[in-house]
C-alpha cells in the first residue's frame, strides 16, 4: 500500500500530508497523555513494522502486504495509530526504501486514519451485534486491511488517473489489481490477528472483550 | 547502540560518518524535493547521476553495497509501472504509455538514490537527534528511538524464534498458526525488552531513554556546496523549461 518516492505530484504529496498532520498531531498529543502505555505502543510499531515490510510490487509505485493495522488498532486505539504509522512510514522510507518522505502524507492517511478507523469502527458494531470477540477481531482486520488499500487505489486513482475512463475508471483499475493479492493476504492477516492476540492476552490479561475500557483509560 | 543492519553498518562506516546530519539532511533531502518537483526529463536523470556520485564518490558506499539498495527498488518500480504501459480488458497498451511509466520510472529511481544518499550515510539515531533539535514532539522522538532500538534487538530475537520453530516443525511446512504464534511472543518480549532498556537507563539516572547527541563536525563549505547544487539545479530547470517543460 506504501506508495513510493516519486509517484505521486508533489501537490497531492502536500494536500495529503495536509489532511493527514491533524490526525498526526491528535496521535501525539495522545502519546504524550499516556506515557505509561509507551511500551505497548512501540511495540504495536514494531509489529506493523515488521509486517507492512513484507511487500510485493503493484500498482503505480505502491505494494502489497499484511497491514497490521488491526493488531495496533485493538492495542493502542485509533486515536494514536496516525502517531504510530508516522514513525513506522519515516522507519520504513528510511530503512528500507519502502514508500517515501515525500508520500508520508498519503500513505499516513491509508496505513494511520482510514484503515484503524474502519477497523475499530466495525470491532465496536460487531462487539454491540453480540459477536464473539474472535469474530469481532476476524471481520474488522479483513476490513480494516481492505480499506487502507481502498484509500491507496483512490490516492493513485486522483494522481493517475485513466485516459478513458477518468478518476472512477484508474479506481476500479488499481482497485482490481490490488484486489488479486489483497484479498487473500487480508484472509490470511485477520487469522493472524486472532492468534497474535490471544497469544498477547494470555501473556498480559488483555482481553479483546475489554478492549474499550482499556483504550478510554 | 550499534545497528547491525547492512544499512546501519554502512551507515556507521562510510566516509561522511562524522559529518554533521543537518548538512547531509540538506543535500539528499534537497535533492529528493527537487527530483519531486522538476520534470523527469532529464533532470531526474541528472540528480540520479549527482546523487550516486555524493554516495560512491563522496561518501565512499562501496558500489556492490549500494547496488544491493537500489537493485531491488528499480525491479520493484518496473513492476510498478506496467499497469500504466499494458491493459487487460481489452488486451493491448495504452499510446502514451511508454513514455509517462518511463518518466514515473526514472523519478522514482532518482527519489530512491537521493533517500539512499541519506539512509546510507546517517545512523537513524543521527536523525532522531536532528528531530529532536528541531523541537518535535518529545513522546514521537521517544517513541521512534524505542521502536528503533526494538527494531535492531528484534533481529537476534526474530533468530532465535525462528530456530525454535524450525526445530519444532522438523521438516513440516510453516503454517499460519506457528508464525502467528512467534509473531505475537516477538510482540511480548518487545514490550519487556522495552521495559528493561528503560530500567537500565533509570539505574544510570536518565529519565526516559538516552539520546545521544553525535559526534560530528559542521562543515560550512560543504553544506554551501550542498545548498549551492541545488539552487543552480532548480535555475537550470527554469532557464530551461522551454526545452524540457514542467
């Protein structure tokens, strides 16, 4: 999903990085009201870290991977991921080539806002429907993982958009190859959630069905 | 804290290691704007040739080492383009194809040679320092230092949890389950390992995590030489936008 270094005109680059930096300076200012929850949170980074760097090529300088979007989202809550996803992106342009500094902006919006936001949005209305927790955190990664690539196929689709069929038609055209990949790497990732989780709740009495008392605290 | 990294060894060793991070920030960071800003042609192709030479020539990255950065970025960007050459439905390619996948091509390979300028001649605690000096937010600048030092810690880890796997699956395939159980002990160990560097740096009587400003020289010639580049490059791109429009 990570956009790269020289694919996008710099004016989106600096619209993007624009409608991001909000929700990057309401991620840090939540960061530095809970200094004691640091740790999880670097290692929630570290976990989307290391699983947003396994990529495959696809459209338009951009590529194909697990998110980890839900992991951090259920640990550290959507309010922070931007601040999260910030550091991560900067690590991952840095260190590995992966996106850019000069996409930060869009990629923050797909990786930090949009994916942890539909993934917590739906975590609470299948919570609320009387889901299991393991069903709650199954449906809202596949989702999750979903919309951060929906939000790169439309971030692509106003850069680039197709000689015949316009912004709609590059959208359906980048939706489509990332679909090839994503769906099944979405599959596998919302399996992964549910295992990683558990393994974290058995170590540290975090339980997914408590997961909003512990983000409100 | 050393980073072992091929990346982090490099950027440890390479000849500009002493120089001031600001000023290597002002050459690869200037150059990345401009290769984002002014038209492929050919001053993506200039600022690609301008930035290999600061980091063979100037920075002395041996040449297998940064080919082995940049290698992969440039199949990766051939993949990348293709969807903007050929079309499936129907089959066939698209008339201005070739040369828009080739101009969005040739910039992202100039971005990625000025970002390996960089990544390769600056350690990331450098420029955690630099982030700190320009007064951004202390608990972002922790954190990255914290996810930095997690990141390098979890290489020895990720090895040891990767033996333990392969002596427990024996030959059998990896499957979902066993990698999704190592990836969450790595998310547990990281937050205790994270908890113990911090007791460490409370028993030497720092608050928080210790940063460590570099040992480095400024240097005023070369950060006017760096400024100096950029600013003909950008003149040249305007004297000469008739020719090779924006």
């Amino acid at each position: 999903m990570h956009i790269s270094e020289g694919f996008l005109p710099l004016t989106h680059a600096a619209a993007w990085a624009a409608i991001a930096a909000p929700f990057a300076g309401g991620g840090i200012a939540r960061l530095s009201s809970r200094r004691d929850d640091r740790f999880l949170v670097a290692a929630s980074a570290g976990y989307l870290f290391a699983l947003t760097a396994l990529k495959l090529p696809s459209v338009a300088g951009s590529s194909s991977h697990p998110t980890g979007v839900a992991v951090g989202t259920l640990l550290a809550g959507p309010v922070l991921m931007p601040a999260l996803a910030l550091v991560v992106l900067l690590f991952q342009a840095l260190l590995t080539g992966h996106g850019g500094l000069t996409t930060l902006g869009a990629n923050l919006m797909s990786l930090g806002v949009v994916g942890p936001w539909i993934t917590w949005g739906l975590w609470r209305i299948a919570v609320r429907a009387g889901a299991q927790p393991k069903v709650a955190v199954m449906l809202a990664a596949f989702a999750g993982s979903l919309a951060t690539y929906a939000c790169t196929a439309a971030q692509l689709a106003l850069a680039h958009p197709d000689a015949t069929g316009g912004v709609g038609g590059a959208f359906v055209k980048f939706g489509a190859v990332f679909a090839v990949t994503q769906v099944p790497i979405s599959v596998v990732e919302a399996v992964f959630s549910v295992t990683v989780l558990g393994v974290f709740e058995r170590a540290s009495g975090w339980a997914a069905a408590g997961r909003e008392a512990w983000v409100r605290r | 804290m050393h980073d072992h990294s091929p990346i982090g060894h490099l950027a440890y060793s390479n000849r500009w290691r002493e120089r001031s991070p600001e000023e290597k920030l002002a050459l690869g960071g200037g150059l990345l704007l401009l290769a984002s800003l002014l038209p492929a042609l050919p001053w993506s192709l200039i600022i690609f040739i301008v930035s290999a030479t600061a980091a063979l020539a100037g920075a002395r990255i041996p040449g297998r080492a940064w080919l082995r950065f940049l290698a992969p970025q440039a199949i990766f960007f051939t993949a990348a383009v293709a969807p903007l050459v050929f079309t499936v439905s129907p089959l066939g390619w698209y008339a201005d194809g070739v040369p828009r996948a080739a101009g969005l091509w040739l910039r992202g390979l100039a971005c990625a040679s000025c970002l390996s300028l960089l990544s390769l001649t600056t350690p990331v605690p450098d420029l955690l320092a630099v982030l700190g000096r320009a007064k951004a937010p202390a608990a972002l600048v922790e954190l990255a230092f914290l996810v930095y030092r997690l990141a390098v810690s979890s290489f020895a880890l990720l090895d040891r949890l990767r033996l333990g796997l392969d002596l427990r699956l024996a030959g059998k395939r990896l499957t979902v389950a066993a990698a999704s159980h190592s990836a969450g002990n790595l998310l547990v160990r990281g937050i205790d390992s994270a908890r113990r560097l911090e007791r460490g740096a409370a028993i030497r009587g720092v608050e928080g995590f210790l940063l460590l400003p570099p040992e480095t020289r400024r240097s005023a010639p070369f950060l006017a030489a760096a400024i100096g580049l950029e600013v003909a490059l950008l003149l040249g791109a305007v004297l000469f936008r008739r020719s090779f429009p924006w």
